[in-house]
C-alpha cells in the first residue's frame, strides 16, 4: 500500500490502532511481572506520537506489541478493522512486513554494505517501495550512500536505519529510543528526518523515549507509570525539531 492510499486514510480520520484492557503478565505466581495492566488507547492514522515514562512503566512491551512482535496476555488490540490478537505468528510476520518499519537505539547496519545496500536489503523483502536512494534522500543522506557504517557518524548510521525501516512505505513506524544513544545535534538530525517522514509519508509514527522534551514535536503525548497510561495530552500545534532541548 502507497503513500497515496495513507493519506486518504489520514484524511478520512480513521484510526490505527484499538487497544482495550491489554494486558501482559512475564512470568507466573508471586515473581510475575505486570508489564502492562490493562491499557486502552485509540491511536489515529498518520499522528507522531511520543511516549514517555520510567524504565519498566510498560513502553517498549506496548511497543513490541504494536509492531507484532509480542502477544499481549489479555485483551485485544485492533489494526483498524484488523484484530491482531487473533493473528498466527505467520500472520503476524506477514502484518510486520507489509506494514510497519522498526527503528531501534542500535542502528543494526551490516558493516560490510555500504548505506544504499543496507536500506536494499529491505527494498529487496516487500513490494511497493521507493528505491534506497529515495530512502536515503528522504533522510538527508543523499551524498552519503555510498559510505560505509564505519565511514558514517552516529547519527548518520542512524538515518541510515530510518531510511531502511522507511523505504517499504511502512504505514507504521515505531522508534524505541531512536536518539538515545546520540548527542543533541545529531540527534536532532534524526529527529528532523523522523518528522519528515511522518509528513511526507503520513506514517503513524509512535517514538518512546527518555527526553521528555521531544513531546513538544508530537501530535500526542502519552505517559506512563506502572504498566498504565497515567495521561494522554495533545499538542494544538507541534514545533519542530529544532526547538528541542537536550
């Protein structure tokens, strides 16, 4: 599915996501751990989105969820009309690969490829997808791919890593800690790239992160506290990344 067909799905209004009293227990008995206790939460098509909290309030097992990774214990969780909890794994694989993009702290590049080969790593997997120097233009690494990792800073490789979990035209991108390992000037920089393709692309973009201060670039904010959502805020209009303070 194109950029096209997202953006008539953003301007429809529709929804992304439906979550209703999800739940995930690790564990059993008096050591279990209650990573998520009965969340529910309605994410629609095409916002950025941060979410924020203290380590173990519950963000990246929302995450991995989302992104099909991970089954919740209890309840439900809808991709629009489709409910992945009912999904087989191959069905969940399936669901990855068309329609969500990954990015993590660690870039993940294949030091033997230069930028292009790696984003065509995934060009080669799915249909309908930009070729990895649009990828890499879209970032800002126009002039850069033919680079290696080695040959590339911190916050290059990691646009690198975002053109590559882009460049299948994801209608879903989830970012778990994209600038954490990063200063505030490159991390910026993927920031900017981040907004960039929730804006060109109308990807729903969910971003966890430790910097409170990314909130002001979101469309939504959602925190959280002890495996539950302890406030949804959104922002009446959404600065960019420029104005984000380390």
């Amino acid at each position: 599915m194109g950029a096209t067909d997202q953006e008539a799905r953003v301007a429809a209004g529709g929804t992304a996501f439906t979550a209703r009293g999800l739940t995930k227990v690790y564990g059993q008995g008096a050591g279990a751990v209650h990573a998520l206790r009965g969340i529910d939460l309605d994410l629609p098509e095409g916002e950025f989105v941060v979410l924020l909290g203290p380590s173990g309030s519950g963000k990246s097992t929302l995450l991995n969820i989302l992104g099909g990774l991970d089954r919740p214990t209890a309840g439900t969780l809808h991709f629009r009309e489709r409910d992945l909890t009912a999904c087989s794994e191959r069905e969940l694989t399936a669901f990855r690969r068309q329609h969500v993009g990954f990015v993590f702290q660690f870039y993940n590049l294949i030091p033997s490829l230069n930028a292009r080969e790696n984003v065509a790593l995934v060009t080669e997997l799915v249909d309908s997808v930009m070729t990895p120097d649009e990828a890499l233009s879209l970032v800002g690494l126009k002039d850069r791919m033919l680079h290696f990792p080695a040959e590339l800073s911190g916050g290059e490789q990691q646009r690198v890593a975002v053109a590559r979990a882009v460049a299948k035209r994801p209608e879903v991108l989830l970012c778990d800690e994209p600038t954490g390992a990063l200063d505030s000037a490159t991390g910026i920089k993927v920031l900017e790239a981040l907004a960039d393709v929730n804006r060109t692309l109308r990807t729903t973009t969910v971003i966890i992160t430790h910097n409170a201060s990314i909130a002001v670039m979101a469309d939504r904010v959602i925190r959280f506290a002890d495996g539950r959502i302890a406030s949804v805020e959104t922002n009446a209009v959404r600065k960019p990344a420029s104005e984000v303070r380390w």
